[in-house]
C-alpha cells in the first residue's frame, strides 16, 4: 500500500501529533459500523497525498502520505540496474515458474502509477495515482541492450495503462525541493494545492501526453539495426482515453498481435459502480478500432477483461454483456469474479451494500453460487471457460 503504518502507544504519540493530521474512524469502529469503514474508505480516496491517523486498540495507525512519484532520473538509476532476467536458481517448483517467467524474461519497464480511479482497482493505492515514467533514452538503451545479447523479441512494454506513458496533472503547480534518496541529490517535486474529486478521466487539469508514439519510433529504428528483432505489446490500453490519442492509437496498433482492453462491462449502471467509461465510449472504441484494422489491412482480436459479480452487477447485467459480446463478435476468454481487495470503493461497497460516494443501496452478489452464475452467464457458448477456468 501507499501507506507505511507505524503504530505509537497514546500517550507517545499525545506528545508527536501534528494537529493537522487528520483522524479517521478508529478500527474499533470500523469492525462495529459498516458505515464509519465506508467513511474511511471515501476518505482516503478523496484525500490520497494526505497524513492520517486512525486509533487502534491501544494506541494509533498512523498511515503515512505517499511518497513522490519517481523522477526520470530516478526511475532510470532503478530499471538500469544489473538485473540477471533470471529466476533465483533456488526457487521452489523451478520448472513451473520458469515457464510463468519466461515471457516477462524480456519485458522492459515504462515506468509506474495509473489515474483511472475504477473503484475496484488497487494499483493506485500500491503505486500511486500519478504516473512516473523513465525516459526514452533508458528505455531504447536497455532494449538495445537485450537485442545486443541476442534476445530477438520484446515481449512488452509494462505500464499499469499503456497509453498513460507521459501524462500528468496540471493541479500538482507547487514545487518543492527535496534530496532524493535513490539519487543524493537534489530535485524538485510537485504538490498539489487545491482539492479535487479524483474523477482523472475526462478532468480538464489532466494533460495527456502521447510520448509513447516517439519511443516506439526509436524501437523502429532499433528494428532497422538489428536485424529480425521485434518487440510485441502486451499491456492493456485504456480504450476510453485512447479516443483522444488516434495518432498513437494506430502508432500502437503496428506493434500488437492481439489488443487488451478492460470494460469491465456494458451495464451503465455497473459501470457507474466501477467508475469506468461508459457503454457509449466501449462502442466508440469498437467503431474506431475497426476503423484502424481497415486503415492497417489487419484483423487483429481484440481481447476485453470483464468483471461478474461486482457491487450492483445482478445476472440481468450479465446477461446484457452476454447478447452485446455476441452482437458485436466479441471473444469472451478474460472474465473474473469479483474479489474484494483491501482499500477501495468496490471493497466498502461490496461490505455495506450501498456505493461509496452516493451512499445508494445496490446488489452485491455475495455468495459464491451466484458469483459463478454470473460469471456463467457470460460465458454460456465459452463451454471451456465455464466456472474456474478463466480465472
Ligand atoms: S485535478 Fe483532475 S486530473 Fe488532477 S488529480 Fe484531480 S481529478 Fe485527477
């Protein structure tokens, strides 16, 4: 998590308490009222750069502001580090996970964090909302690199989202000079001054930037030098940003065999629930990557993650994302059940039965026969991908 707990007994911590800290509802009350863990989940996603402090038995969680997001600088030092690509030779089940590792062998990292605020996701809560990237030099270097020793294939770029590579929010405008203590040095840092709602998608202050499309240029060139190399994209994009992006969209479209996606859903109302993008953005999105198979002379499948069983998903949703998949040709092989996970908006609401935010009450598919129901729904005419076996 963003947060590093360190637990004071009370009357230490009476003495340190910066009284700007703000307080969340102690676990004890959390445990007892369903409500004050909502409450506690809706803050700490409202407020992620803040300090906070919960009471705890006898003494106090204090859960720490993130750090900052990594500079390029520093980001490079990191991912240029004499990594072996290997497996630890004392690995348990060594065979088993070296076929598991085989193909991040010789994927190379863009760089951390993603903005998209689903409300099921945990990425922002373990790498933080704004996105840090390396730069393309480090990039292209450490690619070059590989094709130098031999390797013949990249197999991906890893971004949480691909095409937020460069993005960033205009409202983090206060520097603040800090040493860094990856690189002893100093460097400047940006805070973030006013309050926001946390909706990154589609907010004005966000600037998307299509840095992406220059470094996939340079990977070109790198095709040119060393003969037979390629280098495929795996990550997922987001399909709705990606609208505002169409040169990149295509730019990425030359470097997959297969594109991912994550809808999630086509029910408006669970996607409301999921705080994604809207039926109308996915059908967009499928007009204008059609459109780029057309342009390309291509027909590249599209493979869509989609979620059963989540907070205000009922099996009539299920059965509408069923008839919109087969309308459409879509190919159902990415489908999961809904698993809580410590921290977000789906969590809370999947424990109170209300949305976070709107304090509405929905239906939460709790027990296990109608999360596989819903997930069945789905996949009816998917024969080998009923019940446990996509996941
Ligand atoms: S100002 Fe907009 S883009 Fe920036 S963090 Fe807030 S919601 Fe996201």
């Amino acid at each position: 998590m963003n947060f590093s707990p360190c637990v004071f007994s009370k009357h230490l911590f009476c003495k340190v308490l910066n009284k700007d800290l703000r307080h969340l509802p102690s676990y004890e009350n959390c445990v007892e009222d369903a409500q004050k863990f909502s409450l506690l989940t809706r803050i700490h996603y409202l407020l992620p750069d803040d300090t906070f402090i919960e009471p705890c038995g006898l003494g106090f969680v204090q859960h720490n502001r993130p750090p900052h997001p990594l500079t390029e600088h520093e980001l490079d030092l990191i991912y240029e580090q004499p990594f072996t690509r290997k497996l630890h030779p004392k690995t348990k089940n060594f065979e088993f996970n070296q076929e598991m590792v085989e193909r991040l062998e010789t994927s190379v990292i863009l760089g951390r964090g993603c903005w998209g605020s689903c409300n099921f996701c945990v990425i922002p809560l373990v790498q933080g909302k704004k996105v840090a990237k390396r730069s393309k030099e480090s990039i292209l270097k450490e690619i070059e690199n590989l094709y130098k020793k031999g390797y013949k294939k990249i197999n991906d770029l890893t971004l949480p989202t691909l095409n937020m590579y460069g993005s960033f929010c205009q409202l983090y405008d206060e520097p603040q000079i800090i040493n860094s203590p990856i690189i002893d040095e100093k460097i400047t840092v940006y805070n973030k001054t006013k309050y926001c709602n946390q909706q990154c998608v589609g907010c004005p202050k966000r600037v998307l930037r299509d840095d992406l499309y220059p470094l996939l240029e340079g990977i070109e060139e790198l095709h040119k030098k060393y003969s037979g190399t390629t280098l495929e994209l795996r990550s997922a994009i987001r399909h709705d940003i990606i609208l505002e992006q169409k040169e990149l969209f295509r730019k990425i479209m030359q470097f997959t065999t297969r594109l991912k996606i994550a809808p999630e859903h086509i029910s408006n109302t669970v996607l409301k629930q999921m705080n994604k993008g809207t039926r109308k953005d996915f059908e967009d999105f499928l007009k204008e990557y059609k459109k780029i198979n057309i342009e390309q002379g291509t027909h590249k499948n599209l493979v869509p993650y989609f979620i059963a069983g989540h907070p205000g998903s009922t099996m009539d949703d299920m059965e509408l994302l069923r008839k919109f998949c087969k309308e459409k040709d879509i190919y159902v092989n990415l489908t999961q059940v809904f698993t809580s996970t410590p921290g977000t908006a789906s969590t809370a609401a999947y424990y109170t039965g209300e949305d976070t935010f709107t304090k509405e009450n929905i239906h939460v598919a709790r027990n296990f026969r109608e999360k596989k129901d819903q997930k069945n729904v789905l996949v009816e005419g998917f024969d080998f991908l009923k019940d446990d076996e996509s996941g």
